[in-house]
C-alpha cells in the first residue's frame, strides 16, 4: 500500500521536499489545537478513513497537549515523531527547545507555518473570544495570555521562500505585545528522517491495533 500523511498545516510546507511521489496528503487546521480533545476527535476520523487504504500513515504532529494519545490503526502502521510539539521538531530536538527556554521562559515561538495567511494561534483566539465576549474584552484576555510571555522567536527555516513577510508579521506582533525580538534556525532534519524511514529513537512506531500510548514518547 502506498503512504498517507495527515498533517498540521504548520508541517506541510517543511514536508513538501521529502514526501515521496506516491503519498497522500491531508492538512488540517492549526485552529484544532485550542482544543486537545477536538483535535484528538478530528485525527482519530481522519485515521479511521485511511485505515487499510495506506500503510504506514504518518502524523505530522508531535503530542501536541496529549491530543496523539489514544489515536489507533486496526490496520495500517501510525508514525509519529516522539517530540512534545512541532517547536521541538522544528529546532531539530527536544534538548534545542529546552536551551531556548532555559534561555529565557517566557518565549512564544513562530514558523512560517504557524503564520500561514496570518491566522497565527494568537489570532485564532482573539477571533474567538471577539464572537463570545466582543473586541474590547478579545483584547485584553489576549494581553493577559500574552504577558507571559518576554521574548518572540521566529524560527527560520531553510528555503523557506516567504521569510520577509514573515519577518514583518513577526516582528509587528512582537511590538504589539512588548516581547523581545529574535531569530534561530531551523532545521528540516527530523523531517527528513521520518520520510526516509528512519525511524530509530525519534519516532513512535505502532502497529496495527495498538494505541499511542504516553510511555511511547517518554520510555527509555
């Protein structure tokens, strides 16, 4: 059977140089991940349809707030890079992530995927609380879920061809909420090994009819 990828928008584009000729693709929403359990629900669906049709079904996703877990196959292999969240796998490890942090914690993290047409996570939510509590009050809860944050880092990664725009966005919400502006790069390396079936310590193999389970991105 051929391959499927069900993946966050924020990892198309970084995928698209290594996916072989013959894959499936199905992107979805950033938004899923205001909520864990919606995104859980919206992966298992798209799981269900490809099941027995593709073999493996790649997840372009890291645990991202536990929403991974309990996802199952009854018949295709699922791959899963073993990061937290796609922060990890854009910075090329779990240990570049924490250094970012250790660096300094309060840091909100972009790619040019999470800005996409500018419906950044941080837009996501004030459109959402404008619906329910008006702009006024969408402004200040977004302040409050910002001010913990102290510095901006946009993850530059390679061949990206919309750097400057992105580099405008970025540096305007930076300025929007106070935060201290920098830029690392990345690296499209974890990608890359999924891809070429290199699937050794950096990623949850499991076979058909067993669930993602915690202990697969923490054991030994």
């Amino acid at each position: 059977m051929n391959p499927k990828l069900i993946s966050c928008r924020v990892m198309v584009d970084e995928l698209r140089p290594f996916l072989p000729e013959q894959i499936a693709v199905e992107d979805l929403e950033i938004s899923l991940h205001v909520s864990p359990e919606q995104l859980q629900k919206r992966l298992q669906q798209a799981i269900d349809a490809s099941d027995g049709l593709y073999d493996p079904i790649y997840l372009g996703y890291g645990m991202c707030s536990k929403a991974v877990l309990g996802l199952v196959a009854r018949k295709s292999r699922l791959i899963v890079p073993r990061s937290d969240d796609c922060i990890e796998i854009f910075l090329g490890s779990r240990k570049a992530r924490l250094d970012e942090v250790a660096n300094e914690p309060g840091t909100y993290f972009l790619t040019s995927g999470y800005i996409g047409d500018g419906n950044s996570m941080v837009n996501t939510e004030y459109e959402r609380a404008v619906t329910r509590y008006g702009k006024d009050r969408a402004e200040r809860l977004v302040r409050t879920m910002m001010s913990h944050y102290k510095r901006l880092v946009y993850i530059r990664m390679p061949n990206q061809k919309s750097l400057e725009p992105d580099r405008e966005y970025a540096q305007a919400m930076a300025a929007r909420f106070g935060l201290r502006y920098e830029e690392v790069d990345g690296t499209p390396e974890w990608l890359r090994r999924m891809m070429a079936q290199r699937w050794a310590e950096d990623f949850v193999v499991v076979q058909p009819g067993e669930r993602i389970e915690l202990k697969h991105f923490y054991s030994s």
